[in-house]
C-alpha cells in the first residue's frame, strides 16, 4: 500500500515586489515555512517580498529578512528600515524579504538557513501568546565593507493592563 506523503504548508505571500536583474531574494516561501513549521504562528504568517528603494543597496549596508509583530499598529517610520512603513496592508505576524545583490546572494542565504531561520523560530515560540497592542520587530541586516551580519530588534509594546 503507497504511503501518502503528507503535503508542507507553505506561508501565504501576501506581496512581492517586482525587482531588477542585479538583485535577488535570497530566500523563498517554501524554505521559510520548512524551518517555521513548529511555530504556533504558522497559520498567521503573512510574507512579502518587498523592495521600496535601492538606496541601502547601493551604499552597501541594507537589510534583507525581517519579522514582525504588529497589534493595532504599523511598525515605526525611523526604524530599522523607513521604506518598509510604506509597503501594503499588514497583518498580526509578518515575515519581510528583501533584496539583495546577486553576487551576494549565496552567502546570504546560507547565513538565513544557518542562523536567521532558527533565531525567527525561537523569536515566534517566545512571542505564542503575546496580545499586547504595539509592535515588536527582529531585522538581519549585511554589510558589505565589514562583510558582517548584524540582527537588530525593536519592541514598543504597549505595557500589559
């Protein structure tokens, strides 16, 4: 008797942005939610592929994968990325890819399998029950003359009544 394999959710993309030849996504929808498949989240996840500017690129210090929690609100104007306040419509539990150039692409993308992934799952477990109205946001930024990745995070939420 053949065994029916059972089929991996993949994360809805909510948007994707369009973007030149120069530039990739480093990672996909599909890897993405292989390595988020545990978190409690999972089903509220909304992706978008997003580029607004290619201003950050160009001076070689840019962001390329972000998460976030948004609760009746939309996440802040000066940080980690202005350009992404502009993007469509969010939802509770949002994953942001950006761009990054083609030459790039490999090493970043082995650093989100090796690292990036892993630190969102565990940023999503500790945040399962979180109600709270504000945003909170974990950004992973390259920057090509140091040749580093750096993570950043933002938390406003609004203090628990």
């Amino acid at each position: 008797m053949p065994m029916e394999l059972e089929q991996q959710f993949v994360i809805p993309t909510a948007s994707r942005v369009k973007i030149s030849q120069k530039l990739s996504y480093p990672v996909g929808a599909e890897s993405i939610s292989v390595a988020l498949a545990s978190v409690p989240q999972l089903a509220e996840i909304r992706l978008h592929f997003y580029l607004w500017s290619d201003y950050d690129l160009r001076r070689g210090h840019y962001e390329f994968l972000r998460v976030e929690y948004l609760n009746n609100t939309h996440p802040p104007q000066e940080y980690p990325i202005w350009s992404l306040y502009k993007r469509p419509a969010q939802g509770r539990w949002e994953i942001v890819v950006q761009p990054v150039p083609r030459a790039l692409r490999h090493r970043v993308k082995k650093y989100i399998a090796a690292s990036a992934l892993a630190q969102i799952a565990q940023w999503l477990t500790e945040r399962r029950e979180m109600t709270q109205r504000g945003g909170d946001i974990l950004a992973f930024f390259y920057d090509e003359k140091s040749e580093d990745f750096a993570v950043r995070q933002l938390t406003r939420l609004e203090p628990l009544r």
